[in-house]
C-alpha cells in the first residue's frame, strides 16, 4: 500500500519544481489515499501518468497495457480506479463485470481508439474472409467484440504469431494500427518469417495511428542523437551508456533508428537493466521520462514535451478525488459486447 510519507519522500529526491508541485498538492494526495483505503480501491497507474498520478499506485499497480489488465484481472477489491484512458479502464470493467470501474475522465480517449468501431472491424472480416483478426488493446469493447486475440505493445509479435498458427495461415488481419501493423511486419520479416499483416493502409486508403507518436520524426530523433551525442549503440561491443528507445506505435524509419524497439514498460525494463547509462531518449509521450527521471536521478533523460497525450493529460488529482468521492463516472459496456469482448482478451492473457 502506497503512503504519504513514502510519496513525500520519492517527490523529495526529485526536481526542485516536482517537489514544490507535491507540496502544493499535499492534501488533496492525501485525501486520495484515504479514500483508497476506506473504500479498497484498487488504482491502476498507467506510465504516461503525470509524476504526481503516477505514484497514487504502488508496485502491481502500475505499468503498461499489458500488465495493467493483467492486474485488473487478478484484483479482489471492489472497485477499481483507472487513472489511464477509457480503452484501458474498459478492458478493465470486461474482466471484472461484478465490479465497479471508475475512470477520473470520461472524455480520455485515443486516437486509435476513438475513430475505429465495430463496423469497421467487420469490414475487414467481410474483405478478407476466414482470416484471424487480432485487434490492439487501443480498442473499444465493440470492436474487440468483432476481434478474435487482442493484443498491446508489449506482445503484438507474439499474438501475431500465435493467431497464425491457431487458424493455420500464413496471413493475420491487425487492427487499427497502421504503424505499428507495418513494424511488426518489418520484424516478422527481418526475423525471416513469411507471416503476412493485412493492416489498415496496406490495401486501402485507410489509416489508424497514434497522434503522439507519428510526431516522432526520423529527423528529430536523428538532431537528437547528434545534439546530445548519443550514438548508436552496437550490440555486444561494449556497456551502454546511453540509448534511443522507442515504442511500437512510431514510424517505421524511427523503429530502425532506434536502440530498442518496445512497449512503454519494456522500455522501462532497459533501463533498469543498463546501469552503465548515462543519458536515454525515449521516443514516446514525454511523463514517461519524467517519472524515470525520479526514478533514476543519475541519468540524464532528454524530454521532448511537445510529445504529449492530450487523452492521458486529463486525469488531474482533482478529477480523481470528486471520482472517488461520489465513486462517478462508472465506465460500463453493455453485457453482450462484454461476453464477446473478453474472448480476444482472455486469448492474449493466457499466451505466456
Ligand atoms: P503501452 O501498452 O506500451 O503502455 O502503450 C499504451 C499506449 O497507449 C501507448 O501510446
Ligand atoms: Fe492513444 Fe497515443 Fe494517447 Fe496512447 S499516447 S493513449 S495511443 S493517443
């Protein structure tokens, strides 16, 4: 269970103005934790938290797509707090009908996520017919309801994969995401697998994408490595002391100029697997390099805030103690599309 005090004391190591933001904001983190603990809530933290959102959640609370709803999927406690956007507190409330899921902001969205419904899923079903569909967890439930395996960023390939093998078929239909379908095809390729992805873009016009991260141009992250000299590493040679890291939701060009290509907790994982580094681009929404710089004060992150999640932005403390306190807005999904939406979900869950 996470504390003031402890709060207090990760927000006393870190920047002058981060520690001055805590302290402005003391009793309201307080109230929310008192709150958390009359009412046995679990919050879930996404990393692209603000610093201050992001530590209301301990360790087995806070991470990626992935170990999020993996969290919510083994919670006991009556009501879960989603402090990410509504895709993600949606998956949430499908694992969990019984209990109550409440989201700080009704209106974070995603710009994968909001423009690509069911329909459009059926479409591609009705294009390509008898092929497996894996959808991105950036999805609604009545999209993922028309999916057969969902999948984030930290087990796209596999699910790939796996869904191939399942159906027997050498073609996977990936939905919404055309960057991230087209560098998940790059590294089937480069890995020297035949499977082919049928993503939105490929054989028409249309395009699903990530508005944060398709500002990530080659040319900035290459100013970037020249700027703050961080070369290119090469594998083997010698430690890393410094590192381009960057998620699948990039362009493809900026996935082969990175160091490491991952979801945002593998990237986490990098760093705390590289003690030799010094200073880390991170090529995604820019709270992520805030809450590592806490973390890791020694290393120098350079952050790019234009690169932010104006949906993830919205959960604000003060949203998150009125939604506590009158436990509103409840994210529900009608229980037809629930049933449908869990299968695809359950499917990734229990790939390894
Ligand atoms: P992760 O699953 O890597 O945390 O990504 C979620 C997301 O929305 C990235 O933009
Ligand atoms: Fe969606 Fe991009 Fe925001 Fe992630 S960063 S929630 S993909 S808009």
């Amino acid at each position: 269970m996470v504390t003031l005090e402890q709060i207090h004391h990760a927000f006393q190591k870190s920047s002058g103005d981060q520690y001055l933001d805590f302290l402005a904001q003391r009793e309201t983190i307080e109230r929310i934790l008192q709150l958390k603990e009359q009412k046995n809530v679990l919050v879930l933290g996404h990393n692209y938290m603000a610093p201050l959102v992001y530590n209301l959640s301990g360790e087995g609370e806070r991470g990626d797509s992935l170990q999020l709803a993996r969290y919510a999927a083994r919670s006991d406690k009556p009501i879960i707090l989603f402090d990410g956007v509504r895709f993600m507190a949606e998956t949430a409330k499908i694992l969990n009908p019984d209990k109550k899921v409440l989201i700080a902001d009704m209106q974070a969205g995603c710009s994968l996520a909001d423009p690509f419904r069911g329909a459009a899923v059926r479409a591609y079903k009705e294009q390509f017919p008898g092929l497996p569909v894996v959808i991105y967890i950036n999805s609604y439930a009545d999209a993922k309801a028309e999916a057969d395996y969902c999948c984030t960023s930290s087990n796209g390939l596999q699910v790939v994969q796996h869904a191939a093998k399942d159906f027997g078929t050498d073609q996977v239909i990936f939905l919404p995401d055309s960057l991230m379908g087209e560098n998940l095809q790059d590294e089937l390729r480069e890995a020297g697998s035949a499977l082919e992805l049928i993503y939105p873009g490929k054989y028409d016009t249309k395009h699903g994408s990530c508005e944060v991260h398709e500002k990530i141009s080659l040319e900035m992250v290459q100013n970037i490595r020249d700027q703050y000299h961080l070369p290119k590493h090469q594998p083997g040679k010698t430690l890393p002391e410094t590192a381009v890291l960057v998620h699948w939701e990039c362009l493809p060009e900026v996935r082969k100029e990175a160091d490491l290509c991952g979801s945002t907790s593998q990237m986490i994982r990098y760093v705390r697997e590289h003690p030799s580094l010094q200073r880390v681009y991170l090529g995604t929404e820019c709270e992520m390099a805030a809450n590592l710089q806490n973390e890791f004060p020694q290393i120098d992150f350079v952050r790019t805030c234009a690169i932010a999640c104006q949906h993830m932005a919205k959960i604000t403390l003060d949203k998150i103690v009125k939604c506590l306190e009158t436990e509103q807005p409840e994210v529900t999904v009608p229980e037809e599309i629930r049933r449908r939406a869990l299968k695809p979900i359950e499917r990734m869950l229990q790939i390894k």
